[in-house]
C-alpha cells in the first residue's frame, strides 16, 4: 500500500519514522507494474486483509489543500 505525497512515492506499511529512508521506484516487467521495495504483507483471511489496511490508513499523510 503506497502512497504518493510531494512528488515521491511512499510505503504506508511501514511505520512513518521509517518512511522515506528507502527510496521506492515504479517499475515494469512484461506481464504488470509494481513498486519495487514496497513492502509485502501476506495475509490468508479478511480480517487480516482488514488489518493491514488500517495499519495503511493510519499511515496516510493528511493535510489541507
């Protein structure tokens, strides 16, 4: 889960004191696109796949516009 603030990507699964220490590049391949060095949570259920988005939404960069 990545977000885009000031022009630069941004991993929202990584707690925000660590954000922006690893530089996440877009890329493509063959078959897709990805975010290389985002990070992969694997989940098996819904409610973990619910958890992981709340651990992203709390992440999130909020401001006015």
């Amino acid at each position: 889960m990545v977000e885009i603030y000031m022009e630069k990507l941004q991993d929202l699964l990584v707690p925000k004191a660590q954000q922006g220490k690893k530089e996440l590049k877009v890329k493509q391949s063959k078959n897709h696109v990805y975010v290389d060095g985002a990070k992969k949570v694997p989940v098996t259920s819904y409610e973990q796949i619910w958890s992981v988005i709340d651990m992203g939404e709390k992440n999130r960069t909020i401001g006015s516009t």
